[in-house]
C-alpha cells in the first residue's frame, strides 16, 4: 500500500491572486459580500480539488482565511476587542474592520498591528487580549462551514486550527491578565469545537503548534502542558474525534517528551527546518500515533531530490513504524506560489528543476507510491550539475581574504576626516532616499516597461523628475540630498534585474500579509553585475546641485532574504556573491566622484534563526560580514550610510555597530523611540538617525512635535552623532504631505541648532 500523505495549508490567494482583487473590490463597496463569498468559494475548492486529484489523504481545511489565519482565530475564540465589535458591522465587515482598519459611518479604528509569522515572509495579525475579553466559540464558525463546504464536494478534510499555545503566545495583553489566564477558556471552546466538528463527521481535528518550535522557557512549557491535558481529556469525553498536533518551522526540542506523553493520534514533525527532528525520533515515539513526517520543504521552489528524501525516509523508519508514517509538507505551502505551469517566458529546462505548490502535491504523490518511472526521471535530474559555475565569480570568492571584510581606517579615525571632508552643520538632515512615487512617475516606468516610449524618452522624464527633486530638497534647507529613485519600483526587482543569475517569473506570487502579495525573484546561478546600475543617475543628480547627493544601493543580506534562495549552495556563499557584485557598484559610484553612498538593509532581520542559540553560527556571523564586504575597500573620506526598518533592532544592536557604517538611519518612530536606550547601552558609535516622524501616514509632524523626539534623542545619543531623518522611504507618501513634513523637519533642527 502506497504510505499516506499530508498537507498542512494550500495557497489561497488564487493563482491570479483573485482574493486580492475581489477583497479589495469590496473595501472599495465595489461589490457585495455574496461576491466576495463567491470567489473564496471557488478558491477553497479549487485548492481541495487539486489535492483530492493527487491523492492526497490528509487534505485541510479552514487552512483559507480572507485575511489572516491568526485573526480568524482571534474570531473563531471570540477575543474581538471591543472597539471593533462595537461597530455593529456585519461579521465579514467587522473581521476587515480589525485586520484593514474602518473609517465609515459606524466609526473610526485603526487596524490591529502586523508581525512577522515566524522565520516567513508572511505577515500575521497581532490578537489582543484584554482583562475582560471572554473566550468563547464564536456562532459564527468557520471551521465547522468550511468542513462541511468540503464534504458537500465529496472531499473529506482535516480541519486545521492554529493552537491554542501559539495563538496565546503570539497574542498581546492589554491588562493585568496573562496567557495563563485565558488557558481554561480555550480549551474549553476548542473542545467544544471538536465536538460539532464530529458531529458533522470529521474525523480528525489538528491543532497547528508553530510556536512550539521557539525557545520554550518553563512557564511556557506549563501553559502548553494545562492547555492541552485540559483539551485532550474534554474532547475524550464527549466525541471520538481524533486529534493531530502540528509543528513546523523547525523542530520542538524543549518539549518533544511532553508532547509524546500527551496522547495524541498524530504528531506532525519538521524534518526540513528541524535539525533535531530525527534526534528526537530515536529518544522514541508513541507507538500508536501516526507521524505526519515533514520531508517536502514548503518554503523553497525547488524540486525535491528523491534519493535524498528517501534516505530520510528510511532513517524515520527506525523509528516509527512504516504503517504510522504519513508523507507530508514541511510547513503550509501558503510560502510558496501556485504553479510552475503559469510561467510560460521560463524554458522548459528551468522550469523542470521548480516545484510550487502544486508541483510539491505530485512529489508526495510520487515519493508516497515510490512510482519508478518518477523516480529514475527524478535521478536523472539531480545527476547532472544544474548549472554551471562562474568561473569569474568563483575566482573572486576564492581570493577573498580577512582584509575583503574590514575597512581602513577604523570608525573614529574615518570620523575625523569625514567631519573635515563634509563639514556638515549639527544635526545634519536627510531623507532615506524615495520620494513620492506619483502616478506620472509610475506611469513613466509602466510605459517603458511596455515599449510605448523609447529608452531616450523615460531617461529625459525621469531626469527632469530628479532635477525637480533636488531643488525642491534644496529650497527646503535639507543637507544631505537623495536622487529620489524615480527609476525604481521594488528594490530587490531593480538590482536582481541588473545582475546575472537571477531570474523573475511572470506569476509566481505569494501573499505577504492580507490582500498584499510579493514575487520574489529566484536566485538560480552564480550572481554577479551585468554592468553600472545607478552610476547614471546618481551621477546626473550630482551634477545638479553643490550640495552631497548620496549613492542608494540595496544592501547584499536584504536581496538575499527577498529571494527565493538556491539550495545547492550555502546563504553565506550567495550572499558573498550578491556582496562582490554591490560592491563594484559601490568603487564605480565612488570613482564618479559620489562621496556618500547609501546601502540599505532593510530586511537584515528577516531570516534570524528562530532561536537565539543559532543567531550567531547560522546567520549573524555571516550576514554582519556581507555587508562589510560591500564597503570595506572605499576611501576613508567616502561616507557610508546604511538604513534599517520593519522590525525592532534592539537585540542585535552590537551586531549592528559591526557593520561598520558612518551613518545608520532607522525606523524608530513608531517602536516608541525604545532603540534609543538599546543604542545607549551598546555605546553604539555609529553615528544615527533615529526616524523623527513615521512615513506610514499621511499626517504632518508639526515642528514642535520633531523637535520633542529629538531632545528625547539627545538624552541617549550624543549631539555629535545624530542626524535627522524620516523613519523610511517616501515613496509611498504625496507631494503635499512630504514637502510640508520635510520642511518642519528642517525647522526642527534648525531650531535645535539655536
Ligand atoms: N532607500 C529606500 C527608500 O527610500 C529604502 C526602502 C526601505 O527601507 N524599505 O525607499
Ligand atoms: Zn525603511
């Protein structure tokens, strides 16, 4: 008998995101719920049926969300703040009122904030908790619909809730009252989930635990073990429900005793991204619970090779008996796009080596009846190199040495110079680099892009843009100016465009967060610069104004955690790569006579390991170096600047200093100036600018509001060191808006000065 075979989500945004456009219709009142309703119909069925066709056995549901799965849970569990509640907006309204914001007739309510689901690039909705939230199931229950949905196709599901732990891990408290204290009362609504889930014929029901997957202290591990004893014992009581226990993200060390003792029918374990998985296998596992055994990576894009998942497969067979062992996903493929089909411009030969998320439903088809024509297809493909080196690139990061990653003269040397070089006032101003994207500037790109203007045509608009934006920046006062990056609409699209080895897919997208979707382009060879690629218009900008304009640059860390990444080669090593080529591009800006470059890193963040342990050795200790590799060969009176945003910093605050850049600017504004005592504490000597007013809304920082966050600066940060800035890009703001802000912001300062 072919082995069983498991998934933990399915994409749902639709293959041509359909959700995003029908759910942004509906914000718009452009059309009604029914509709709405109508097109996640046919995308749950869609995505089931396409299970059901491989033969998939442990199908989800409840796996779709028109937002978000964490907020449907914060629903489904009745943890609803009241300020949305109070609306009196029908359930879907009230739903969007918190993950989307509201401003209506009804009322008025910012959303709830947005994080980052674990080591993805997803984004979840925080659920808050107050001292007088009640938990209960809500009437209003989509898990029970969307079974049933299921079952009127003649597909049977599992239904997939995130757990109880992870929900209450993740969530924020408002009051006195702490996760502890709200444990009872999710197990009792849980169990009484079970309970109409059995009755409306499910057979199973899963809990997805992710956060198992984090550093575990002791109180944590209690608040695991009540909630689930607790949960457990009341679904035995009233129904023969079977419950599974699904993990990912890596593996579950702290408590993988536990969670076998507990009982469960099934266990879901990650053998991609936890290390420890196969460890833990041997210290033992219940003999009559079945393993869902992760094996087919749900983040990457690339085809698994069969020998070596086979091989794994035999190892877990030690273990656990073959009977018990059910083929699985690694993680939901919700990280992943639709199909490789959809990509028509990518060669056949390519696009062979990819498997999205469809693609990996056949591999656990394949790798479940071991179908020998799959397998030796699938040999065939793995023997041969896939690509072939650049030997150019290769030379380079063989000759790499010490002295590539350290720049000369150190910090407070290159201090002095830079200070007699620039001689800039105290508290220099500047801008993180975008200015606003307004619709003639993308309809400028659009139309190159299509070929309906020549090249002559765009170059002349977007020079004549850059010409507007330095003088504007110049009757404003500030003292740093930016070029504006009118040519740019994604900053990983518009470097990886520019370099070889990269290659962009038509369709190959995956939702961020809500109705938001990125397509990451996939790292496939050996990256290196196909030619200049700002040189031209930093250059042209210069040439406009006496003042500094900086370079802009996307640091080699954040192209890199934007990508879809190779797995035959290490991070480090593509990072390195995308390092080499960034800095060419760094001497050539140089060389052209611009004297402050830029090299953002906005995402630097983004893939730190989920525990601490593994910071260091697993990406720090590579990541940290990239950077310096870019900068490290450039003159002591070249001034480097570097910015970060999306996330908080304050725990790798030293790391940071070790990139070894002249200036940093930061978000800071909204993360309630926290940093500054991070950055006190570090005697952190780069210099920085701590974001003086958020770019996200539309609202102008009066003088006195900027000057306030400013002498709040000058208790943690020396005067010597700070600069002023807005906390990110302004692309995503209006002319009026901007101008307004930006000239307070320079008032501000002035008046600091005095
Ligand atoms: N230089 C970029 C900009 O200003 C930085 C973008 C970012 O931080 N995400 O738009
Ligand atoms: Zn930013």
């Amino acid at each position: 008998m072919a082995t069983r075979t498991s998934v933990i989500g399915f994409p749902r945004i639709g293959k041509n995101r359909e959700l995003k456009f029908a759910a942004e219709k509906f914000f718009k009142g452009e059309i009604t719920a029914e509709e709405l309703e109508k097109t996640a119909k046919e995308l749950r069925s869609y995505g089931w049926k396409k299970q059901a066709e491989c033969g998939i056995s442990f199908i989800p549901s409840n796996d779709f969300s028109f937002y978000d799965n964490m907020l449907d849970t914060a629903f489904l569990l009745g943890a609803v703040p009241e300020r949305y509640a109070s609306l009196s907006l029908s359930p879907l309204e009230t739903f969007f009122a918190a993950s989307h914001g509201y401003q209506g007739a009804a009322g008025d309510v910012k959303a709830l904030p947005m994080k980052k689901w674990f080591n993805t690039n997803y984004h979840y909705i925080v659920p808050e908790i107050s001292d007088d939230t009640k938990i209960s199931l809500s009437q209003n229950n989509k898990v029970l619909s969307e079974f049933s949905e299921a079952r009127s196709l003649g597909i049977q599901t599992v239904p997939d809730i995130i757990g109880a732990y992870t929900f209450l891990r993740l969530a924020t408290f408002t009051g006195k009252k702490a996760a502890e204290d709200f444990a009872a009362g999710c197990a009792d609504a849980l169990s009484s989930l079970a309970e109409s889930l059995s009755k409306a014929g499910a057979e199973w029901i899963r809990f997805s635990e992710p956060a198992l997957v984090l550093d575990i202290s002791d109180s944590q591990k209690a608040l695991f073990l009540s909630i689930y004893k607790s949960l457990i014992q009341k679904i035995r009581a009233k129904t023969k429900i079977k419950i599974a226990l699904q993990t990912y993200f890596g593996d579950v060390r702290d408590v993988y005793k536990e969670i076998c003792a507990l009982g469960f029918d099934a266990i879901g374990l990650d053998f991609v991204e936890g290390k420890e998985s196969l460890s833990l296998l041997e210290s033992g596992f219940p003999n009559d619970a079945l393993l869902f055994a992760g094996i087919v990576n749900g983040k990457n894009i690339w085809r698994s090779d069969y020998a070596k998942k086979n091989t794994l497969l035999s190892q877990i067979k030690n273990f656990v008996p073959e009977e018990n062992i059910v083929l699985s996903t690694s993680c939901s493929l919700l990280h992943v796009p639709y199909t490789t089909q959809a990509e028509e411009k990518i060669s056949g030969d390519i696009k062979k080596h990819f498997a999205f998320a469809e693609e990996k439903l056949s591999e656990l088809a394949e790798l479940s009846s071991g179908d020998e024509k799959a397998l030796s297809e699938n040999k065939k493909l793995f023997e041969s190199e896939r690509v072939f080196k650049n030997m150019s690139v290769q030379k380079a990061l063989s000759e790499l040495t010490e002295d590539d990653f350290v720049r000369k003269p150190d910090f407070s040397e290159r201090e002095k110079i830079q200070r007699g070089v620039f001689s800039l006032p105290l508290f220099p101003t500047t801008t993180i680099g975008s200015f606003p994207q307004t619709a003639d500037v993308r309809a400028n790109r659009a139309a190159y892009k299509k070929g309906t203007i020549t090249k002559e045509q765009y170059v002349a608009f977007n020079r004549e843009k850059i010409a507007e934006c330095i003088k504007l920046q110049e009757r404003i006062g500030l003292d740093v100016l930016v070029h504006g990056e009118f040519e740019r609409n994604d900053m990983v699209e518009y470097f990886g465009s520019q370099l070889y080895g990269y290659i962009f897919t038509q369709n190959a997208w995956v939702q961020s967060y809500g109705t938001r979707c990125v397509k990451p382009p996939i790292i496939w060879s050996d990256v290196s610069r196909k030619g200049q690629m700002t040189v031209e218009w930093s250059v042209f900008a210069q040439e406009q104004t006496k003042k500094i304009v900086k370079g802009m640059l996307t640091g080699p860390v954040t192209i890199l955690n934007w990508s879809f990444p190779r797995d035959d080669i290490s991070l480090k090593e593509q990072a390195q790569q995308i390092a080499l080529a960034i800095r060419d591009e760094v001497l050539d800006l140089e060389k052209n006579g611009i004297k402050i470059i830029q090299i953002d890193e906005a995402a630097l963040r983004e893939k730190l390991p989920l525990r601490k342990a593994d910071w260091h050795k697993e990406y720090l200790d590579w990541a940290i170096p990239a950077f310096r590799l870019v900068h490290a060969k450039v003159k002591a009176e070249t001034q480097i600047h570097t910015h970060m945003c999306y996330s908080e910093f304050n725990d790798i605050i030293r790391e940071i200093d070790d990139m070894d850049a002249d200036v940093i600017t930061f978000e800071a504004s909204r993360a309630d100036l926290k940093i500054l005592d991070a950055l006190k504490d570090a005697h952190f000597r780069t210099e920085v600018g701590p974001g003086v007013y958020d770019i996200h809304s539309a609202r102008v920082p009066s003088v006195e509001e900027i000057k306030t966050a400013l002498e709040k600066m000058l208790l943690k940060v020396s005067k010597k060191k700070l600069w002023v800035n807005p906390d990110c890009g302004l692309k995503t703001r209006g002319n009026k808006e901007t101008e307004k802000a930006l000239e307070n912001l320079v008032e501000a300062a002035r008046q600091l000065r005095a």
